[in-house]
C-alpha cells in the first residue's frame, strides 16, 4: 500500500468528486482516479460508489475516513519534524478564522507580531464550514461551531454577538420592521442550503419559522456586502455591522452569542512558532472582547 494514496481517497471522500479533489490536490482527475483504483485493489476492498452525481463512500470506506484522516495527520507530524528546528520561531503557521472575524479583528492587529517575529509566515484561511483539524490543514484554528472530531486541544477565547442589521438606505426605502409580521414583507438574506445548519441560520428558523429568504449566500462577505448594497436584511456580527454604520433592526430580540473557540492541532501545538502565534491570537481577542461581544 502506497501511504501517498491517504490524501486521495479523503479528498474525494470530502468532496464526493474527482473533479473537485483533482482541483483540491493540483492533479488530473485520472490521477486521482488511477490512485483511488490502487489503494482499493491494495486493501481489497471497494471504498466509493460511483453515481450520477458523484462518488459515495461505501460503508468499509466511511470506516476508514477516521482511520485515514489519523494517519495522515501523524505521516504530516512527522514530515513537519524532520523539515523543522523545533528551537527556531520561523516557518509557516496555518490558521483558519471566521472571514470577519480575520478580516476586521485580527489581520489589523498583526503588524506589530510581524514586525517582531520576520521568520514566521503566516497562512491564514476563511471558512465558516466546521474545521478538519484531523488532517492538518490548519494548525490554530478559530471556530463558534467546534469540530465534532480531530486531534486537537480546544479553549474557550471570547463570544461573539450577533444581530438583525440593515442599511440606512434600505430602511428608509422600506420601512424599520416594528414585530415579527413586519419582517415577512420585507427582503431576508439567507445562508445557502447546505449551510442551514449554522447556529445564524438556526437561530432565525426558530425565531421566524416561516421565513423565506429573498437571498441565500454562503459566506460573511457576502452576505455583509449584500447588506451594504441595501439588498435586504441580515444575521450578521455585531462588531462587523456596527464598523460598516449598518443599523440593528428588531433590537428587542434577544441576541444571538455564540462561544468562540480557539483549537490548536496536537501535533502541531508543540511547535514553538505555533505557541508565540496562538499567544498573539489569544492577546487580540482580548483587546477586541467589547467589540466581539457587541
């Protein structure tokens, strides 16, 4: 069995695709396809189901995502000890934050980290999907959903708020919404379909059952450019609304407050350069605990 062949069979078992793991891993899909054929003929075993609209984990192969998201994840452990001097603060540290939460609080405070450490390079990332931790991909990240499995060590850092915002221009076009019915004739922007599970999108379901978004995007930038545009209505962070001058709508609601979590890789964690960098991160949130929490 080729270890290599690990990254191809997670890559199009999270995507459910050989385009899109070809994209993922800078290959062609015959690559990906060739090396998924060996590592079945390898284990004896077929891992996917070929559909019409992608590729199915059968059950030995979603047996195995959690197994082979571990050993990929010590196979990189171990690349990262050989290539790195443990007793140096330089090299690469990878971290996935909230886009707002990246954009506005944190990429504004690095100046001075930078200045003092020039060896470290950072790679920071933007995701509201739950984080993979167990196959590397990030080494500190940030998240309000926590992972449901990794191997990681995991801290409360803050809360964030959240509220109903609009635009200036949009509320005097349309209206402020003085209760609940007020908000159905008015122009909602939602999150995708395959994020309704985020705690935003649940929070309005429970709030507004029946509501029906004039607008579904899938990420914070979006959705906050949106509102800016005077497109609709929004579930955003306090902190990113109120920089904008965007206006809370429904004020009597109860706020949505969601823990932010800070997880850093196990492996990783070890790294001195991966410390000083959590240190920062954690320092940052800190000074910004009022803003985060509205």
């Amino acid at each position: 069995m080729d270890w290599n062949d690990l990254k191809f069979f997670l890559a199009v078992a999270e995507s459910r695709s050989l385009s899109a793991a070809s994209r993922r891993l800078g290959v062609s899909t015959s690559t990906v396809s060739r090396r998924i054929a060996a590592l079945e003929q390898a284990l004896g075993v077929a891992l996917f189901r070929h559909h019409f609209d992608g590729y199915e984990p059968t059950e030995a192969g979603m047996n195995l995502q959690i197994p082979a998201e571990q050993a990929e994840s010590s196979l990189k452990a171990f690349e990262r000890s050989a290539r790195d001097r443990s007793d140096t603060l330089s090299g690469i540290v990878r971290i996935d934050a909230p886009e707002l939460l990246g954009q506005q609080i944190l990429l504004p405070n690095l100046a001075g980290f930078m200045q003092d450490y020039p060896g470290i390079r950072l790679d920071i990332r933007s995701s509201v999907r739950p984080v993979q931790l167990a196959t590397q991909q990030s080494d500190i990240a940030l998240r309000i959903v926590p992972p449901e499995r990794g191997s990681y060590r995991m801290r409360s850092v803050g809360k964030v708020a959240f509220g109903l915002y609009a635009h200036r221009n949009y509320l005097e076009a349309y209206g402020q919404p003085s209760n609940d019915r007020d908000l159905h004739s008015h122009r909602m922007i939602g999150w995708s379909e395959e994020l309704r599970y985020l705690s935003m999108s649940v929070w309005l379901d429970e709030l507004f059952p029946d509501l029906q978004p004039a607008m579904r995007l899938s990420s914070f930038t979006a959705q906050l450019t949106a509102v800016e545009s005077s497109l609709g209505i929004a579930v955003l962070p306090c902190f990113a609304a109120r920089r904008t001058g965007l206006l809370p709508v429904l004020e009597d609601l109860p706020r949505l407050t969601l823990d932010l979590w800070l997880l850093v890789q196990d492996q990783a964690g070890r790294s001195p350069r991966v410390q000083i960098v959590k240190e920062c991160l954690v320092k940052i949130l800190a000074e910004n605990a009022d803003q985060l929490e509205g």
